[in-house]
C-alpha cells in the first residue's frame, strides 16, 4: 500500500497540470508551483519572470491569475478526493511565495463545494498555441 506522501507525489503533475489551465493576463501563466518530495505540500509562487511590468506594474493581474490557478489545483485536488487546505502568504520573508497548500485525506467527501467547479472548468475553451 502507497503512503500518502507517496500518493501525492503520484497525482502532483495531474493536479498541476489542470492549475495551469487557470486564464491569466496575456496567457502569461506567471505562477510556479514547488512540491516538496516526501510532504503532503505545494507552494504556489508568482514568477516574476512572467510579469509584465509595462502592462501590470503592480503585478495585480499576475495576482489575479495566481488565485484563478489556486483555485484550479484546489477544484482538481478535490475532484480527485483529496481535501486542499490553503494557506495565503505563508512566509512574509518571500513576498513571491503566495500560498501553500496541504493535500489531506478527503475523508468526508467534499465539503467545500469545490467538486461541483470540476465539470465547469474541463469545459473552459482554451486558445491554441500559436
């Protein structure tokens, strides 16, 4: 039998992969997100390389995508059965480390409402690669 870090590590790149689908300014997609092998967390950091500071020069909109993609890998955890728990600006040394989430047993079902966002945001159009 897997261990939970072990199960995490397994669902971390789906979970990540769906965050990504998050619309951010410009597709910029100026989030990064950071496993730490072996723990039930990812952090979710603004990359400052993907901000725009003509456009957005107080990274307002790179804040907006970075919840949209939050909200993206919480929804995606919970379709999956794990319970997402959040926790914003965790490090107050590290102004780009904007949430950490913990992945828990789900043990409950869902009790955030969030699985019922998981059809809505498969369904999102995406703009191709051009």
């Amino acid at each position: 039998m897997l261990s939970i870090e072990q199960r995490i590590t397994s669902v971390v790149p789906s979970l990540v992969e769906e965050a990504a689908t998050a619309p951010s300014m410009h597709n910029a997609q100026p989030w990064r997100f950071v496993h730490r092998s072996g723990t039930n967390l990812l952090s979710l950091y603004g990359d400052p390389d993907r901000a725009m500071p003509v456009g957005d020069p107080d990274h307002r909109g790179l804040h907006i995508g970075c919840g949209a993609a939050l909200l993206n890998l919480r929804v995606a955890a919970v379709h999956r059965g794990w319970e997402p728990v959040a926790r914003l600006l965790p490090d107050h040394r590290d102004p780009w480390r904007l949430a950490d989430v913990r992945l828990e047993d789900s043990g409950n079902g869902d009790s955030t409402g969030l699985s019922d966002l998981a059809a809505a945001g498969m369904a999102r159009p995406s703009t191709p690669d051009t």
